[in-house]
C-alpha cells in the first residue's frame, strides 16, 4: 500500500461524509431506488445478474423494521415492472431480528411473500455467528411458504461444512463467501489459505449434495481453482453461479467469464447508510484511493 493511500484511508472515516462520498462512490449504487436500479439496467446490459441490498443492519425500531420490510417488497415490484434481472439480498438484523427472532421473521415472510407473487428469488444474508443458527430457523421457516429462498454460508467459520451435510438437497441453493464479521479463532479460520481451502471444500460439498452454490469471491486464484474443478469434474452449469460485489476492480476478468459461458452476479448495494459500507471496501481495497483521486483531477 502506498503512503497516500494508507493516509487516505486512516483519515476518511474521520471527515464529513461529503469528503467521503467520491471514494465511496465506485462501491456504492447511490441512495435512492432510482439510482439503484439504473445501475442495475446497466449490469444487464453488460450480461450480468445482479442482486440488490439495501445497506444496514442491527435495527433496534419495530416502526423502522417494518418500514424497511415495505423497502425490499416495492423493489420487488420495481424490478418486476422494469423487467431487470435481479433479485434481493436481505439482512436478518435490517429487519428486526435483534429486536426478536418472531420479529424478523414476520418481516421476511412479508418479503418473501412478495417474491412468490413476482416469481423472483429472495437471499437471506448471513452476518455475525450470533445470528448463525437463528437465520437457518429463519429459512426454514419461509421455504414452507414459498422454495425460492437461499441463505449464505461464510467460509472462514468450522461449522459450515457441517452445515452444508445438514442443510444441502437439490432444493437447497447458498452464497458462499469468505466472511466479514470479526469471530473468534474458536469457531473461525483466519488464515486466508485455510479459507480458501475450506471455500473449494463447501463448493464441492454443495455440488455432491446437488445444490445451487453463489460462488463469492474476488480472489483471481480461487476463481481459477474453482474453474479447473468445474471443468475437471463437468459440474453442470445450473449449479452454480460466480458472485462479485459491485464496484471491486478485477480487470476484464468477469467480461471474460461471462463470454466463456459462465453465469455472473453482481451484487449492488445501496441506500443512505453508505457510509460504513464503504469504508469497509475502501479499506480492504486501499488502491481505490488513487483512482478516484486520479478522476477527481481530471480536465
């Protein structure tokens, strides 16, 4: 990392949000619906898929949970009426489940009702190991509902290869991602190799089981592990998926997959609460800092 970029960094979530917002901006569909789903109209147009997630969590107001709840159904009517391809990523604590598990799980229903009515498809985001066990009763509940659902699983945590033996049938369908949230060395890996080692693991175990397996990562190694094995053992295309996150340079590479005949998924987030989002990608990405500098001083 250079120095200006390290600096950059360091300094940013300690000045007001609007010097803060050029930086964020290549993470980040705006903060309006409109916005977002233009950005969305433009994923498609490249070949892309694309996933929306309104940024936050931890909600603490049942009048919040509920407004928030009421968000995700008018995107899926949105989505429906513009004819894009996308569906929604939801947190379990943007929509009350650190008020109760009853809670969040009345506000999915909600949501995942409307996603029955509009044939779309509805992700329920993993987040801290607090939450682990509740999200999983959370989708069992609604798939009695409507099967359409999915969940995702974090590479860095032990438990998730037993949780792939517990929860993986072909009705089954996973994001795999490394994990963001800090855990203890007790029930997480922290070495990068031993999660990509765990990631190529879960893949595998969700194709043995017949599930549909988001593979999430922008690790350009593990994207070309996890090639040699699709093609080595012929893992049929509707099993999987490659899952980016909106804004994380990665060269031509995710053009080059799409021409390869590979499905590719762009997850988009958006909203008001954009600023910690950001700063989180801008940390893991410190070079973001020269670019967009380098956009800000041009002619």
């Amino acid at each position: 990392m250079s120095l200006f970029n390290y600096i950059i960094t360091k300094t940013i979530p300690l000045l007001p949000k609007w010097f803060a917002k050029p930086f964020a901006k290549p993470y980040v569909a705006g903060e309006t619906v409109d916005e977002a789903l233009l950005t969305v109209s433009n994923i498609n147009q490249k070949g892309f898929r694309a996933t929306l997630d309104i940024l936050g969590e931890h909600v603490t107001s049942s009048e919040l949970a509920y407004k928030i709840t009421e968000q995700y159904c008018q995107l899926y009517n949105r989505i429906d009426d513009e004819q894009l391809n996308c569906t929604l990523s939801v947190k379990p604590t943007h929509i009350g489940l650190n008020i109760s598990y009853f809670e969040a799980l009345k506000n999915m229903k909600l949501i995942a009702k409307k996603a029955k009515e509009l044939h779309n498809f509805l992700r329920i985001d993993m987040e801290n190991s607090d939450f682990t066990d509740q999200t999983f009763e959370i989708l069992k509940d609604c798939k009695k509902n409507y099967n359409d659902i999915g969940v995702a699983l974090q590479a860095y945590l032990y438990r998730s290869i037993e949780d792939i033996n517990n929860l993986a049938t072909p009705n089954f369908n996973a994001r795999i991602c490394k994990g963001i949230y800090k855990e203890k060395p007790s029930i997480a890996y922290n070495n990068k190799h031993d999660i990509q080692k765990n990631f190529i693991l879960m893949a595998k175990g969700m194709a043995e089981k017949g599930a549909f397996a988001g593979y999430a990562t922008h690790d350009q190694e593990l994207i070309d592990e996890l090639l040699d094995w699709i093609k080595t053992e012929d893992i049929p295309s509707e099993l999987f998926e490659f899952q980016v996150l909106y804004g994380v340079p990665m060269g031509d590479r995710l053009e080059n997959l799409i021409k390869d005949g590979y499905k590719v998924r762009v997850y988009v987030p958006f909203g008001p609460d954009w600023f910690d989002y950001s700063i989180r990608r801008l940390k893991e990405n410190p070079n973001i800092a020269t670019y967009v500098l380098k956009n800000l001083l041009k002619p």
